[in-house]
C-alpha cells in the first residue's frame, strides 16, 4: 500500500469525522426522505504489485430525517477500473451507511461500506502464495470504510471528492487480504421533492 494514498484517505475520513463531532445544531430538514446520485472518475491503488487502475464509480445515497445536525443515508455504489498490468479489471459492489454534517456549501461525510468485489488477473493470472493454482480471477468480500467532502455548486449540483480504504479478500497472497484505495473525483445530484410545495408556498 502506497503511504500517500493511504495518509490521503485518512485525511479523508478525519475531516468528516472531526466536523461531525465538533459542530454544532443546524436547522431541522424539511424533507423525510431525500434522494442523491453521484458519478465520478475513479483512480485504484490495488494495494500489491505496484497495479493502478483507473475507472469510474456510479452509486446512490437515500437519506432519512436530520437528527442532531446529522444526517444518515444508506449507500450504493459500484466501481469498475481497468488497465493494470498485474489487475486488469477491478470491480465492487457496495451498501452501506453515510452519516453527513452541512456547513454552508460544504457537507463532510464519513461511511462504511460492504459488499463483494471481483478482480481480474491479466498476463494469463497471477499465482496463488503457494504457486500451487494460477488464477484468472478471484471475487471476495469487501469492507470499506471512507469519507469525503461535497461543494455545492448550485441547488441540485454539488462537487465530491471521496476516499476509501478497502479490506479486499483474494486467494493470491499468503494472508488472503489486500488493502485497496480507490480514490474518486466526481459530481452528485440531489433531488428535490420539495418542489411543489415551495412553489406553493410561493404562490400565497
């Protein structure tokens, strides 16, 4: 695991938490339920053989009524990444839970993620640490806790920057585990189930 993806990531993770501990009581939401998509170019430290893949993360975040200033939300996200030479395709499929805190434009979050994950070997495979089997492929559980940061743009529009340190079991190294870092830059949706009634209350 290469340290400066690994000290970026913990930065990450430090800033949502820090907040989320430290700030204090926003205003009460309006909204029970809200709804946000997100995309973005993914790069993956694949955690041995020096393999950096690079693709694109896709997921979802449904969040429930603010308590406290916070808000939780339950994830789902999938990566795909191609084009190392040890790992050519790397892919998870991840749920979980967000908790989220709002200053202003900027809204830290922590998460912790699981789910399964499927890597690709190229070069014909990769031996197991006994060189008794050559795999072409292997899938294992994945945990992934991370954070991130999103800026507002607009009222729909927010930039994300996201960090996750994965535990990835595989069967190609003596303790079966390989720690992963995708790293994405990206842009979330939100949508607004408000409207109606702000245009409304507009009306009177």
């Amino acid at each position: 695991m290469k340290l400066w993806a690994r000290n970026l990531v913990l930065m990450l993770m430090s800033v949502p938490l820090a907040s989320l501990a430290g700030a204090q009581a926003l205003p009460t939401a309006t909204q029970t339920l809200t709804l946000s998509a997100f995309g973005g170019f993914s790069g993956v430290d694949v955690g041995f053989g020096g393999t950096r893949n690079l693709g694109a993360t896709l997921g979802a975040d449904v969040g429930f009524r603010h308590f406290a200033g916070l808000q939780p939300a339950v994830e789902l996200r999938g990566t795909y990444a191609s084009g190392g030479h040890i790992v050519s395709n790397y892919k998870t499929l991840l749920i979980g839970g967000r908790v989220a805190r709002t200053f202003g434009r900027i809204q830290p979050y922590a998460d912790f993620l699981y789910g399964r994950g499927i890597l690709d070997y190229g070069n014909g495979g990769y031996p197991n640490a006994n060189y008794t089997l050559l795999y072409t492929h292997s899938a294992g559980n994945v945990f992934s806790p991370g954070g991130g940061i999103n800026l507002t743009v607009t009222e729909h529009i927010a930039a994300k920057i996201d960090g996750q340190y994965q535990r990835f079991g595989t069967p190609v190294t003596a303790s079966q585990i390989i720690y992963t870092v995708p790293l994405t830059f990206g842009v979330e949706y939100r949508f607004d189930f408000n409207r109606h009634a702000k245009i409304d209350k507009h009306m009177r």
